[in-house]
C-alpha cells in the first residue's frame, strides 16, 4: 500500500506554504541536525547531502504509511555558497554581492519511506537588476531576512523589484520545487488530491 501521511522535516514557513498550496496534508517534524558537510565536498552536491542528512535525522522512526519530505536551499554565486546570513551586516554583504549579477539556487529534496529513499536537486539560475544601498538598507530592515539563504525571498519585496529574471523554477528559489516534487512524489505511488487529471 502506498504512503500517506506526509511529513515535512522543516520549519520553513516557505515550504509549509507550498505544501498546503499543493493541498497536501502534512505534519512538521524538526529534524536536530547540523547543517555541516564535508569541506572537499563539491559545492553542488551540498544541498543534496544536506537534504539526506535531515531526512535520515527525521525518519530514523517512520511508520509503514509514511513519506517524508526533506529539503535544503543554498544559493550559489559561481562555486561559492552563500546560505543564510549571520548578522545583519552579512546579509548586506550577500546582497551587495549579488547586486548586478546572475547566481544559481539549488536545492536538494530527499524523500524517505521505510523501504527506500530518494534524493533530487532542482537548478534555477537568478538574476539581479544593480541594487542600490537604499534598496538594500530598506529590504534588510523591513524584512529582516536572516532565515533565507543569500539573504533574500524571491517572494518579497526585494523580488518585486530586484530580480529582472529567473531561468528555471520560481518555486525552486522559494525553497521546494513543487513541480518537480509532485513528479518525484507520484514514482512512489502518491497522487496530490485531485490528480485525476494527467500531470
């Protein structure tokens, strides 16, 4: 029989929201891990490994009619990463960094059942108009966005304004490629409500 109960091993309200978007019925389970890797470790495959990481954190005790979901975001300029910001002045540096520039957001997605898991990574390259110190002063403080990986929610108001275009999933840089994700979702068994219709 297939799973589902779905778990969602985040706190991200950004994830949560796409979920209930989706019309999926979910429980959030925190995972306690650190978000730690490997320092030889290519850049990319960070996201994926840190993906893995929560899921076997959070699934070490999963029912039979469970799927977890777990995910990680990190936006990348070139090689570099830059994930969530440590102070305030950080998540200015993040922005002046990024300020006229394209950069990838890559977020890995790891779904685990009691008999096998699976792990993806979804690619959406951004790119940012020149921003102006104003800008930035009044997007950090209004927003204050110390809980999003290079500083910013292609949601918010810095999105509004500041990105002149994406190539790839709008939904990838706000944390869970829903898209992609209900692809993945249906190879184990599981259909989003109404999926009657063929997606």
């Amino acid at each position: 029989m297939s799973p589902v109960k779905i778990i969602l091993a985040s706190q991200s309200p950004r994830r949560q929201e796409l979920l209930h978007a989706l019309g999926i019925e979910f429980k959030v389970v925190v995972p306690e891990v650190e978000e730690t890797y490997p320092q030889d470790m290519p850049s990319r495959k960070v996201p994926a490994f840190l993906s893995n990481k929560k899921a076997d954190a959070a699934g070490a005790f999963l029912k039979p009619d469970e799927v977890l979901i777990a995910a990680d975001s990190l936006v990348f300029l070139k090689n570099r990463i830059l994930g969530k910001p440590a102070s305030i002045d950080d998540a200015k540096q993040m922005l002046r960094t990024l300020s006229g520039r394209v950069h990838d957001v890559i977020t890995g997605v790891t779904l685990k059942t009691c008999e096998k898991q699976t792990t993806f990574s979804e690619l959406t390259k951004v790119t940012f108009r020149v921003l102006s110190a104003e800008m930035i002063e009044f997007y950090i403080n209004k927003f204050q966005p110390l809980d999003k990986a290079g500083a910013y929610g292609i949601q918010d108001w810095i999105g509004y304004v500041g990105i002149e275009k994406i190539n790839g999933c709008f939904y990838n840089v706000m944390g869970l490629p829903v898209s992609r994700l209900v692809r993945e979702l249906k190879k184990l068994g599981i259909e989003i409500p109404n999926e009657k219709i063929r997606i």
